[in-house]
C-alpha cells in the first residue's frame, strides 16, 4: 500500500456539488449562458457533496451505476466543466480518454493525432517527432489516413489510448476505453498503464469491469446518484459494491424502478440548504476538519455565483461579433475580400440596404419581357427558315425552266447575276426588333433574294447592328 504522507497532492475535492438545470427550449438554454434566463427549469444534481484525495502514483477506480457521476467527476477534473460548489485542486496537466473525447468525425485519424495533439498541450514538433509512434501503438494501419466517421467504436478507443499514451501527462483518465477493442491492443493498454505507475503517475480508471479494477487499483471511489458511497482501499470498498450490485440484480423490475425513482428524486430536490444541513452535521461531528467560516463562504458563493452587468453586456457584444463572423466569413470568397480590406468590407456588408419589394418587382418583370422576347424572337427564325426554304425550291424551279427555254445562250443571265451586281444592291443595317420578311416586305423584295445576295451569311437569325445587302428598291428604279 501507498504511504501519502511521503506523496505529493495531485486531487483534492471538498464538498463538491454539480447542477445542471433541464431546460427544454435552446432559447432558454442561450439565455441562461449570460444569466438573463427569468423561467428555472427542473434542477437536477449530478454531484452533492463530494469530497477525496488523490496522491501522486496512485491509481483510482471510479465505480458506480450509470448515471452516478462518474463522467461527470472526471469532467471537472480535466477542467472542461466548474463545480457548482465547493473547491477542486488539480496539480498537474490532465489527459482524458473517452470513447470520441475531442476527436473530429470528418477528419481523417492522422488529422485527428495533430489535431487533439495540440489541443492536449503538445507542440508541433513534439507531434512530428511522435506522430510514428502513436499511428503504431494504435493498430490503425491504412485506416490511419480514413476519416474517423467510417471508424468502429473499438478503432475510435485505440486512437485516443494512443494520442493520450504519448501525450506524457501527469493525470490520466481512463473512461470505459480499455473495455473496448481486441484482447491483443487490450493487452498493449494495460502494458503502457503499468509503465505510467512505474513511472509514478496518477491514473483515475472509470470503469464497469471489476476485474480491471480489482488488478489495477490502488483505492476505488463508489459514487452512487451524485454521492460518495465509500472511498479507500480497493480490498475494502470493491467488495462492498459488488454486494449491492448483487442486491440490486435480485430486486424485481418493479422495485428496481421505485428504487432508481426514490434516489433520483433525491437528485432533483436537493438545494444548498440541504448541503448546509449536511456540512453543518459534519462539522459537529469532527469540528477539527471543518472550518464554519468557509462554509459560509462557500455558500455565499453559491448564492451570489450571477453574473455581473459587465459580464453580461461583454457576452452579449461577443456572442454579435461571433454571429457576423459567421455571417460574412461563410465563402472563401467573402473571407479574402474581408482580409484584404477589412474596413470597407465591413462598411460595405454592413450598411448595405436591402433592395425594395418594388425593386425586385421591376426586376422580375424587365426579366419576363427579355424572356417573352427572346421566345417570339426564336420564334420568327423559325418562320424565316420555313420560308426561305419555299422561296428557294420555288426559285430552282424557275431556273431549270429558262434552260430549257429557246433564248440565245448569250443574252440568258441568271438572276442571281443579275441582283448581286453592286450597281444593283444596297446596305441596311438591321434595327432591333426586325425580322427578314419584315425588311424584305418594306423594300419590296422577297426572302429568297435577299438570301442569295448574301452568300456565306447565316440570315436565319438576325441581331440588331449586323449590315446585310438589299436589291434597290424596284418602285424607286421606275421613277
């Protein structure tokens, strides 16, 4: 056994007490982060009244049913959460292992190593020079470079047993993974745990496996529904919770559920009256240990935990910051506009007025004008085309009938040779809204003339602007 008078203090829990409050609606939730939230919602107390020692080197097994606040220990321990009540001394840099602690689904395992590597402290260069050895110790192979989403649960604990392993830290937490995986990598955990206690670091194992922590542990900590049930040698405690389990798993459903009822409602009626009551009891009974005047304290802190106005007013300010960012940084196209001018970006996207309704009317209707043109404009091709098809077969027909005519071979000219002699053609330019057999109409002609005049020019589609050859007019011509 462990002599902790020659051990220094790495765990140090006073009275700790944890409440969450059941709201139902994400608006009162947002409201009770800056501490303006009028409607309390159910309380309900994971931790009440939670007090042990952790030295340097030992290993603690936290045991307990579900929901006893085993996860929720080791939260405020790594620091992501701060007790309700109460003091927490942590002396040492803390790595907790859980089952997707900190992992990102749609990065690949290697970006997750970087990723939660930096995040537990480590540099870069500490990350280059491990980065082989965690990628080995984990098993993963050519999974290493898929994203953690296409992962089993037992593949997600070998990544995070092996960040957490060669991360080096003071305080280990161990949550349920070494149950998780092949006995081979089970193995390889329990090899690299033995090598921590050898090196004399602190490891915190929550765990339902008691034979792990029959072999691992040096003292276990029973919580149960939010209160210590018994905390010490592991010889002492271990045996006493596997009789209430046995107990337990005797109950009928029917008693198990009044049970689980009566305990958690316990959880939901407790208060910091209840709590004074408590320390106030242990107190008379060991005055030596306790001090009246931090009690005091502690409680006072509990009633005045609020918010400054300040306070509020910054997290109001921050959390609009946070929404514009989010608001204009959504394209990488917005984000380097942003970057490179940041002030009149700003300027710009922020006082920027929104058209009018009758401004997107206008628009809508210019835009189903353009769109009704473009049809009857497609349209008129298609008339041109038929056309110029008829006019053409008609003007073959008249051809091949003048050959077979009598008339000396050196007075025949054909009538296209007659109509693209440029004594005889003129130019136009098309304006818009015109259309071949409108233009050939008013200058007297016909579409197959002005077809055979403009030889190697596509005339199916006119545009405004284009220059096309006319024969003069024939009315002008006679007079």
């Amino acid at each position: 056994m462990i002599n902790n008078d020659s051990k220094k203090l790495k765990v140090k829990a006073t009275n700790l007490t944890k409440k969450f409050e059941m709201l139902e609606t994400t608006s009162n939730k947002m409201k009770t982060l800056f501490g303006l939230n009028r409607d309390k919602g159910q309380e309900f107390w994971a931790l009440r009244n939670v007090s042990f020692e952790v030295h340097d080197g030992e290993t603690i097994g936290i045991i307990g049913l579900n929901g006893s606040g085993k996860s929720t220990i080791s939260t405020l321990i790594s620091g992501t959460m701060t007790p309700t009540t109460g003091s927490l001394s942590v002396n040492g840099n803390v790595s907790i292992i859980a089952l997707g602690t900190g992992l990102i689904p749609n990065l690949t395992g290697r970006e997750n190593i970087h990723v939660v590597g930096l995040m537990m402290g480590m540099t870069k260069k500490e990350i280059a020079e491990k980065l082989d050895d965690i990628i080995n110790f984990s098993e993963l192979g050519p999974f290493i470079d898929q994203p953690l989403k296409t992962y089993s649960s037992g593949m997600k604990a070998k990544l995070s047993f092996s960040i957490a392993a060669y991360q080096n830290p003071d305080i280990l937490i161990i949550d349920e993974v070494l149950s998780v995986g092949d006995g081979t990598f089970g193995q390889k955990s329990a090899d690299k745990m033995f090598e921590f206690r050898k090196q004399g670091k602190t490891i915190l194992l929550i765990s339902h496996d008691m034979l792990a922590i029959e072999k691992w542990c040096d003292k276990v900590l029973w919580l149960h529904y939010g209160e210590v049930k018994g905390y010490g040698p592991t010889n002492e405690i271990l045996p006493q919770y596997i009789n209430f389990v046995q107990w337990f798993i005797h109950l009928s459903a029917e008693q198990q559920d009044e049970y689980k009822d009566r305990v958690r409602g316990e959880q939901l009626t407790y208060s910091t009256e209840i709590l004074k009551e408590e320390l106030a009891n242990e107190y008379n009974k060991n005055p030596k240990s306790y001090s009246r005047r931090g009690l005091e304290e502690q409680l006072d802190f509990v009633r005045n935990n609020k918010l400054s106005i300040a306070s509020k007013l910054f997290l109001v300010l921050l959390a609009f910051i946070c929404f514009i960012g989010i608001a204009f940084y959504t394209s990488s196209a917005t984000s380097i506009k942003a970057l490179a001018d940041p002030r009149g970006f700003l300027t710009q996207n922020l006082f920027k007025t929104s058209p009018s309704f009758s401004d997107k009317l206008n628009n809508e209707i210019i835009s189903m004008s353009i769109s009704a043109k473009k049809k009857e404009e497609k349209k008129a091709a298609q008339n041109i085309h038929k056309s110029t098809t008829t006019e053409s077969s008609k003007l073959s027909s008249a051809e091949s009938k003048a050959k077979k005519g009598s008339l000396p071979s050196n007075s025949k000219q054909s009538s296209t040779e007659q109509i693209s002699s440029s004594s005889e053609t003129q130019t136009y330019t098309v304006q818009a809204g015109d259309t071949l057999g409108e233009i050939a109409e008013a200058h007297n002609t016909t579409v197959a003339e002005i077809q055979a005049i403009n030889p190697g020019i596509e005339l199916s589609l006119i545009s405004p602007g284009q220059v096309i050859n006319l024969p003069k007019n024939k009315s002008t011509e006679s007079q």
